[in-house]
C-alpha cells in the first residue's frame, strides 16, 4: 500500500490565487512527521513546511500552510497568493517513529504545479 | 553559510561501470542521507549515515555502498552500473538523525549508457 498518496499529479493555478494541494498518508505509528518540499527544475529539493503527528495547531511557514486533518490521514498543503516562481514539483512526504528508528522520509510522486500570469 | 553540496553535478557512465558520488553537509550537521529519484518519481531512500555510522538502508541491492568521513562529508558508491540507475542522486543533511528538517543538496544527474 502506498504510504503517501498525491493524487493531483498537475494542477494550474493564476497568479495571486490560493491553492491547496492534496497528500493522504498510510501509517499505524503514532508518532510520525510529515513535510512538504518543493522542487524545481534545478532538481534541489527545498524544506516548505513540517507537521508533527502530535502538533495540535496546524503549521504555517509565510505564505504556507498545512492543513492537517488526522482523522483523515490528510495533510494538504496551501499556497496563498500564488507567484510565478512559486511553479515547481511539490512532494508530500512522511517520516515515521521516533528516536533511534526515525531516520527515512517516505515521499509521493509529487504534484507539479503551474502558476499562470 | 553553504549549503549542501554534491559533486558532480551531472554525470555519463557506461553500464557496468563504478560511480562515486559525493556530499558535503550544512557545516555542524552530523547525519547524511542518500536518496534516489528517477524520472517522474519520488524520491526513494537509500542510506542514512550519523556519527559516522549506518543508521538504515532502503531496499537497494548491494551494489550501493556508502561511507562517511570524519568530517561528516559522505561518498555513495555504485559498483556494475545498470541502465536503470540513471537517476537523480540527492543527498540530504540534518543535525541529528531524528531532525524534523533534512536539507537537501542540488542532486547529482546520472545517466548510463
């Protein structure tokens, strides 16, 4: 079963308009963490946002935004006034256990996004 | 400060050749991980190495290796290349092993032929 599932494998946004991209994960651990990247064409992979199983508020970075609904094992990520640099591949992924055991992060297959003028 | 840097940036081997990748990690951080992304994909982890020493390893076979230094720079190591290992190498550093942010490096290109 797939741990980490993003379903929108491209989504087009206009340029100041808001987006929420869509990421569900599969775990049985209670302690889990879960993190947004954004990757350009470049190829670096660069830290958006991160959401530990146990946080009680959602995480927000600047213009991000996690939106965690643990009950539904989602963890959609929201851009707010979209920019033209803000197009790139977007990975949802998850690291499970604590301590000695938390060392992996899981990915999905990623989201490209594309933000017209 | 520098971030994380690998080296070569891109790189042409024939099939069953031998690779050597590099990485050097954000100054202090101790922990390095290796990931592969094919095209099209995710990434997929491969090693992760603390304090000098293996803390996990992906489902690769064993013709992946890796190693870190002293310095807490790292070397993965790919022996009888495949075409299928053709890939985006990325590696990733953290100051401990159980961070809540990994920073990744530019990624090395390779292609084998």
């Amino acid at each position: 079963a797939q741990k980490i599932t993003q379903t929108q494998p491209g989504m087009f946004v206009q340029e100041k308009e808001a987006v929420t991209l869509d990421c569900t994960y599969d775990t049985s651990d209670p302690s889990y963490g879960l993190f947004w990247y954004k990757q350009p064409s470049s190829g670096e992979m660069i830290f958006l946002i991160y959401q530990g199983s146990y946080d009680q508020q959602n995480a927000t970075e600047g213009r991000y935004s996690l939106n965690f609904q643990k009950a539904r094992k989602s963890a959609n990520l929201v851009i707010s006034a979209s920019q033209l640099g803000d197009s790139a591949m977007y990975f949802c992924a998850m690291r499970e256990g604590s301590g000695g055991s938390n060392y992996k992060l899981t990915f999905g297959k990623g989201t490209l996004l594309t933000v017209n003028p | 400060d520098a971030g994380v840097t690998q080296s070569p940036t891109h790189l042409i081997k024939t099939r069953g050749q031998h690779v050597t990748l590099r990485c050097s990690p954000i100054s202090g951080h101790k922990s390095v991980s290796w990931y592969q992304q094919v095209l099209g994909q995710g990434p997929q982890f491969i090693f992760q190495y603390y304090e000098k020493e293996e803390r996990g390893r992906g489902n690769f076979p064993d013709r992946f290796s890796a190693r870190q230094f002293p310095n807490y720079s790292s070397e993965l190591n790919v022996n009888a290349l495949l075409l299928g290992d053709s890939a985006l190498y990325l590696c990733a550093s953290s100051f401990y092993d159980w961070n809540t942010e990994a920073f990744f490096g530019q990624g090395t290109r390779l292609t084998v032929v």
